[in-house]
C-alpha cells in the first residue's frame, strides 16, 4: 500500500508521456520532496531517498545531456530513486532498459514500418561509407521521438512486485 502514490505517479506519466509525449514538470516536481518528506518521517530516513535521488541524478543526467533521454524521463527517474532508495532503482532502471527496448521497436515498428527500418539501416550505411553526416528524413526510424516514460514505469513496478514478493532482488 505504502508503492500506491509512486504507482499512481507512473500510471500518469505513462498515460502523458503516450498521449502528448511529455510528462509535465507539475506532476514529477512535487513528487520528489513529497516522497523525502515521507521517508524522513514514515519511511526508511531521509538519507534513503536522499540517496536514491543522487544515483538518479548521477546516472540519468549524463543520458539527457547526451539527448538520448527527455527531462521528462530524467525528472521521472529521479521521482523513482527518491521514492524506492538506490537499490530499487538500479534494479527499475535495469528492467526499465530491459522493457523498453522490444517497446521502442514495437513502437517504432508501428510509426514507421519496415520501410522506415530499411531507410534508416541504409542511411547509416552511407554514413559509415563515406564518413559524411546524413540526416534522418521524416518516416525514418533514426528521426522518430518515442516516450520512453512507460519503460522506466514498467520496470519500477517490476522492481517493486519483485521485491515486494521477495520473489527476486538483483540489488543486495
């Protein structure tokens, strides 16, 4: 009962994230103190999330920096560790990779077909031939945004089921 309002946060941003492809500062924002207020008084101690939002922090920055995440996805991530603590998110993050990628091809596969497939896998062929930037064209797979929200909440309620169940733990 204590995982229902991280549960409701990931419900939302997936349904957001799927829907408009955004998930909004309003929603992610006040979750961060709300879920260190509770760990420093109900939870496990404010050190607990304190920790989790710093390893979110250090390992999903460098991912938006890069552009290979939205700050969406980052703020989202950062909800995840200071609510479920450092252990839990690795293993969030890890399940959430795990999901997303088969979810990115569907997803992709759907947008674009094989014909967007194709387009792209040729036009990296070409870059990598005559070492000339090409850039992707719309209906190519390279050129297509895809929320990944829902990943990173599948895998944390994956990683809280799991743990919760005391079914498996990757984190000791």
């Amino acid at each position: 009962m204590e995982q229902l309002p991280l549960f409701t946060l990931l419900l939302a941003a997936s349904w957001l994230d799927l829907t408009t492809h955004k998930i909004p500062n309003w929603l992610t924002l006040p979750f961060i103190p709300l879920a260190l207020i509770y760990h420093g008084f109900i939870g496990d101690g404010l050190a607990f999330g304190l920790t989790g939002l710093v390893y979110a922090f250090i390992l999903l920055f460098p991912l938006f920096f890069f552009r290979l995440l939205a700050g969406g996805d980052v703020k989202l991530g950062l909800c995840i560790g200071a609510f479920l603590g450092w252990k839990l998110f690795l293993e969030s993050l890890l399940y959430g990779l795990v999901i997303g990628l088969p979810l990115v091809l569907v997803f992709a596969f759907y947008k674009v077909g094989w014909s967007g497939f194709k387009q792209s896998f040729m036009r990296y062929g070409y870059i990598l031939g005559t070492k000339k930037y090409l850039a992707p064209v719309e209906g190519e797979l390279a050129g297509l945004k895809v929320p990944y929200g829902p990943a990173l909440a599948l895998g944390a309620i994956l990683a809280m089921a799991l743990n919760h169940f005391e079914i498996y733990t990757l984190v000791q």
